[in-house]
C-alpha cells in the first residue's frame, strides 16, 4: 500500500470488500516537517502511513507533536526536543491502544506485554483524529494495509459512498470531491460564460478582427521584399505601407475594443459568481463555518473567484483564437513550403508530452500554494479583529512569528511553482528556436540553391514567430488552467455543500405563534461525535419565564440555539404551539424569536441601522421605543451625533454594556412572540442591570422568555428554572423549590452569596 497521509485520509471498507481512501475532513492538510521525514530516511524507520498532527508537546505545555505510523513502528516526534523520535515502539509489541480522558485533554497509552505508557498527549480538538488512529491500530495491529475503520464513531446523518471510487462523500458536499473531472468543473465555468453571451461574442468577434489582422503583414513583407523593392516598383511600395499602416491602426482600434467588452464581460462573471457565493453562504448552516476558518472562506470569495473570471475571458479566448491562429498558419505554411513547414512542426509532439507532465507535477503544488494563502488569510482574520486581545497579552512578537512562518511555507509553495515554471517555458522556449534554427538553415540552403526568394523565407520566418507564439501561450495554459479549476473547485467545494439545515419541500409557514414550546425526549450532538444533550424533555408554555442555569459547557446555549433551529436535533423533537419547527419555514420561526447573544454583535453603521437591522423600515419613533425599554436611549442622545453614531468595526467605539443594551434593543424591536437571552446582562454594570431588569419585566409580559443567566439573583421571578449539567435537565422547579431541594441550584446560590458578601467588604 502507498504512503497515506492520515491527516487527510484513512482506508475504509467498501460494500464490496475492497479498500478505499476516503476523505475524513476537507481542511486537515498538515504535512509532515522535512526534518521528519529526513529522520525516517535516515534511521530506516519506514514511510509514513499514518500521520497525526498533537498540540501538547512532552513537558505538558502547547506545541506541535507528531504521531506517527509505519509499516513497521509507531513513532512519536517532538521537534522542540529532538530530531529523532521520542517514543519508538514496534507495532508487533502493542497488544493494545486507548484513549486516556482528563479535564480539557487527554493521552494515547500504549499496552505492550510488559509495559503500559502515555505516549501522545492532545486536547479535545485533536482527539477525532487520534480516535482513528486508534481505531486503525487496534483493528489489526502490525498489519495495516488490513486496516478497518467502518465502526468508528461518526456523525449521525446518513452516509453516502462515491459509486465511482467507493470513497466516503462529505456529508456537506453534493458530489464526490475527488472525482470532481478537470472537464466537467471547466464545462461548468463556461456556464458563467453563456450567462452573459453578448459581451462574450463581441469580444471573441474583435478578437477574431486582431488576430486575422495580424496575419496580413507577413505576406506583405513578402511582396514588398520581392515585388516592391526586388522589381523597383515605388506605386507599389507606397501601397503596402499605406496598407500597413491601416491595418496597425485597425488592429490598435480592435485591442481597445476586445480589452474593453472582455473586461466588461470578466467583471460581470465576477460579480455573479461573488454574488452567487456569498448568497450561499447566507444559506449553509452553523456547522459549516463551526469547520471552516474565515479566511478560508474570505479567500474562495475573492482571490479564488478573480482567478476564474481571468480564465473564463482571457484565457479562454485567447485559448480560441490561438488555435484557429495555429490551423490558420499551419495552412498558410504548408501553401508556402511544405518542406520548411515540416521542419516548424517537428517540437510540437516534444511541447504535447512536456506539457502534459508539466500539468501533472504542478497541480497538487497549485493547491499546496492556495492552502498556505488561505493559512495566512485565516491569520489576518483572527489577529486584526483582535488586536487589543494581542496588544494586551503581549503577544506580538508571537503573532509576528506565526505569520512569518506561514509566509514561508507560502514563499516555499511558491517558490516550488517558480521552480518547475522556471524548467518548463524556458525549455518550450529553447524547443521553439530549435525549430526556427531548423528554418533559417533549410531556407537559406534553398534561396543559395535558387529554389526559394528572400521574400518568401522572410515571410515564412514571421510565420513561424506568429506560429510559435500560440504555441507556447498554449503550454503556459495549462498553468492558467490548473490555477483555474484549483480555484474553481474551492468555489464548487462551497456551492455544492448543501446546509445541514434546510427547509423540506412541504414545509410550511409558521403562523403567530403563542410560545408553547416543548422538547420531546431531545438529544444532539455536535460533529464530533461528543453529545451535548440527552434525553431532554421539558415544557415551556405560553407566557412562561423559564430560566435555564448551569455550569459552564453544560448545554444551555445549545438548546436555545436548537429552539432557533441553528442545528436540527439528533433524536426527539420540538415543537412550537404544536408544529415540528423541521416542518416549518425556517425564516417564518425565526421571525417570532428575539434573541440577546451571549457576545454581542455590532455590524459597521449607525446605532439606529444596528438597533433596526431585523427591521430596517421600521420608523424612527419606534427605535428610540426599543432604546428607551433597553436603556440606551439616554447615552444614544448624549452622544454628538446621537442616533447616527458610527459604532465602528464589531461595535468597537461602544464599551461591552453599551454593546449589549444596543443588541437587546434589535431583539426587542423585532417584538417577538419567543424570547431568547443568553446571558443577555452579563456585559453590564450592576446598576445598569437593575434597569434593564425593570424593563425586560415589562416586556416579557405575556411574551414566553427563555432566560440564560449565570447571575441566579436575575431569576428569582422566573416561573421556573431548569438546571442543566452535562448535558441533561437535573433539577426543574422555581427558585425557592430549588433553594429548598438543596441541589445544584442550591450550591450555585449559595456560592454566589458568599462571593458577593467577600466583594462588598
């Protein structure tokens, strides 16, 4: 079996018996450091097979480690501590692997007959993978081109092979991924093309004009050479230069035409296919922006769709009319001489092979290249948002260093593209001239021998430049070509995820509702494979407030967010006023339910454009209505430009409060039938929670509220309060049954009481 690198791909078992590689995540694409590789050479340890990227080094602390299988070992590398392995053991000792759980990481031990040792530790993050490693090992250890990993733990939605390799299809994806031809993904860009036809045959008519235009003056410099100036002939030659003339300045007229509509024409593919991409992305689901980093996704939007517009215009005009160019020529030589026209064809068969290995080496370093932009993308987006979190910790010197190693592993890919650029169109170069060298020798062994005119071989030689031109713009194409459809398969990669939350055919409006909510026998778990709910069950009725609490990570954000319908449910139902919310319109529930996020969000604009963004026509008087219940009418109009205050990128020029006041008065605009407010005065001063309080009291009225608060005291009038922990209800009841039962709730009390008590003194 070939090498498999793990972090992209494992074996698995097709229905019909055979084997597979099959794709486990789209954005797993570490590769092992050099110096790894070298150590495996140079100690004899075997190729990778299996690789597994760690993020806890051996001292316990954050850093790269590698987990590493061979045919032979499995090997545990820490660069920081050495260049060899730190842990060697044979596959054949193993008797056994597991997976070790602690609070917020865990460890790989490793059973051999006479030892038991911790081998890898990683955090939660790392540990799907680990798990199939393990899995891997533990299905036949020592054997692994047997390898067997069909049992592993995996998402509960039904999955689907490729009928074409037997490969896993991405749940999120249409279509398999790597089956994806080079001609269908191409057929599909001409799609754009057809979309905006005019420009397109306008363009390719002009470019037609220019290029039948350039063909015109070889033959002229033949009659020139031969006729005008070889008979003496002035009537003549004044002609052709006067025809010269007209036909550069037609030529000069037709360029600016073709660069104008084929620049018109790129844009609008541009447009549409930016506007088509970001329309999407409004669709898909939370889970697929839970798996995939912003500047990733920021870099298929831009940088990906500005190379296939350039392809789709000038690449694949150009592409026409270099080949109508070489047909054209090559019958124009022919007619001329046949024996020299030979002679110019003879490094065609040389430039199809050279071409067609050129094309095969550099595609995989084309998508190296784009993951490494897209790695410093994803940098970009994390650290200039956060910027005071750097500033304030110190950390520029380490944000400094992670950009500049990313910046070299693109400088690499990059340079690695130079490199095989750098062998290849200079040899297509050095090929051509073999062949006008071929020309001058044979064309000038003929006009010594009489058989040919100047003319005629002064002709022949533009030619073959002009032939020769469209040659090597066509070996240079397939690059264009490959950076196109890399590119064009990140933008399909994302127009063909279908969201993992999406409206039913007959699903229906939901009407005013009166915010009767139930859970029925609920469980969810995330795409990892770890549970977040169990067994929920529990009745909201209209009206009610109802105040979720709970330790940290239990699972009450994740229940509002499945009432919102964010995720769908992985067993059970809900209802609201007795309709399955998978049955209904997905924006028609949504409309009903206000919600106060846990961080607020601002978008860049005004305060009135924030607090009106779930209703941008609503009139003025009811914003200040909204400010006023939320508390921020009287700081709005403080302000020197009151409700036309930029809030700035995020909501940066507002204090934490200030932000959360302004989100509550959005959800409170909505004037919801539900809602929902997750830890929605956690961002305020005391005595601007007190105010609040007062209003949120007034507005829930008759309103079913779903209250999330970590502060118990902001629950004492809630109807009734559940308390989650991992994952289940443990406790249901209102605040004094709570008190009394001497539970959770009651230790949570308890404990704030004494902390506020040590903060008054």
């Amino acid at each position: 079996m070939g090498r498999i690198p793990f972090a992209r791909r494992i074996v698995d078992m097709c229905p019909d018996g055979s084997r597979a590689l099959v794709e486990i995540s789209e954005d797993l694409n570490e590769e092992l450091p050099d110096t790894i590789k070298t150590s495996l050479k140079r100690l004899g340890l075997g190729e990778a097979q299996v690789v597994v990227s760690g993020d806890i080094n051996l001292k316990n602390r954050y850093g790269k480690t590698w987990l590493i299988l061979t045919d032979r070992y499995l090997l545990i590398y820490d660069p920081e501590e050495s260049e060899k392995p730190v842990v060697k053991v044979e596959l054949d000792e193993i008797k056994e692997a597991n997976i070790l759980s602690y609070v917020g990481n865990n460890a790989l031990r490793i059973v051999t007959s006479d030892r038991s040792i911790e081998v890898f530790r990683f955090t939660n993050k790392v540990k799907p993978k680990v798990m199939m490693a393990v899995r891997a090992l533990n299905s036949n250890v020592g054997n692994l081109e047997e390898i067997d990993i069909a049992t592993v733990d995996a998402p509960s939605h039904k999955r689907r092979r490729c009928p074409k390799c037997g490969r896993m299809i991405p749940p999120w994806m249409a279509t398999c991924p790597a089956c994806t031809s080079k001609r269908r993904v191409i057929a599909r860009l001409l799609h754009y093309t057809r979309m905006h036809l005019r420009l397109a045959v306008v363009g390719f008519l002009l470019a037609t004009f220019f290029t039948i235009l350039g063909m015109i003056p070889p033959y002229l410099m033949k009659v020139l050479i031969d006729d005008a100036i070889g008979g003496s002939n002035m009537t003549l030659l004044g002609w052709i230069v006067i025809t010269l003339v007209v036909i550069y300045l037609l030529r000069a007229i037709a360029s600016a035409g073709r660069t104008y509509f084929l620049g018109k024409l790129g844009q609008s593919i541009m447009v549409h296919l930016r506007r088509q991409l970001y329309e999407h992305l409004q669709v898909l689901s939370l889970s697929f922006y839970d798996k995939n980093q912003t500047g990733r996704i920021m870099s298929r939007v831009m940088s990906d769709t500005e190379r296939v517009q350039y392809f789709l215009t000038w690449g694949v005009q150009q592409t026409i009319m270099d080949g109508v160019m070489l047909i054209s020529i090559a019958i124009i030589l022919f007619t001329m001489n046949w024996q020299l026209a030979i002679i110019v064809l003879t490094p065609a068969p040389v430039l199809i092979l050279g071409t067609k290995i050129f094309s095969r080496k550099i595609h995989g370093v084309y998508h190296k290249a784009w993951r490494r932009w897209a790695d410093l993308s994803a940098i970009l987006a994390d650290t200039v948002p956060g910027i005071v979190v750097v500033k304030a910790f110190t950390q520029e010197g380490r944000e400094i260093s992670r950009f500049r190693r990313k910046t070299y592993e693109l400088y690499e890919a990059n340079l690695r593209i130079r490199y095989l650029e750098g062998l290849f169109f200079p040899m297509v170069g050095f090929i051509m001239t073999l062949g006008a060298v071929g020309v001058w020798w044979i064309g000038g062994s003929q006009i010594l021998s009489g058989n040919l005119t100047l003319g005629v071989l002064t002709a022949f030689i533009s030619y073959t430049w002009q032939f020769y031109g469209p040659v090597g713009r066509l070996s240079n194409l397939s690059s264009v070509l490959l950076r196109a459809t890399t590119s064009a398969e990140r933008i399909f990669e994302v127009l063909d995820t279908r969201p993992e939350v999406h409206d039913d055919p007959d699903a229906i409006e939901l009407p005013p509702v009166k915010g009767h909510i139930k859970f029925h026998n609920v469980s969810f778990t995330y795409g990892s494979g770890e549970t977040t709910l169990k067994n929920i069950n529990l009745e909201i009725k209209p009206g009610q407030k109802v105040g979720v609490v709970g330790p940290s990570g239990a699972g009450k954000t994740t229940l509002v967010k499945l009432i919102l319908r964010f995720y769908d449910v992985t067993s059970g139902k809900i209802t609201i006023d007795g309709y399955d919310i998978r049955k209904v319109k997905q924006r028609s529930l949504r409309r009903q339910i206000g919600i106060v996020l846990q961080e607020p969000f601002l978008f860049k604009g005004s305060i009135a454009e924030n607090i009106a963004y779930g209703n941008p026509n609503v009139p003025p008087e009811k914003i200040i209505e909204a400010a006023k219940a939320a508390n921020i009418h009287d700081f709005v109009i403080s302000l020197p430009e009151a409700y036309d205050t930029d809030v700035g990128e995020r909501g940066h020029r507002l204090s934490g409060g200030e932000k959360q006041r302004v989100s509550i008065a959005r959800a409170l605009l909505m004037d919801p039938r539900i809602l929902i407010l997750d830890e929605a005065t956690s961002s305020v001063d005391t005595e601007t929670e007190s105010l609040i309080q007062e209003a949120l009291e007034r507005l829930m009225e008759n309103r079913t509220s779903i209250i999330i608060a970590h502060r118990l005291s902001t629950l004492r009038n809630a109807d009734k309060i559940i308390v989650i922990d991992h994952g289940e209800i443990i406790e249901e009841g209102t605040h004094e049954e709570l008190l009394r039962l001497g539970g959770l709730y009651s230790r949570l009390c308890r404990m704030q009481t004494a902390l506020a008590t040590i903060q008054q003194r």
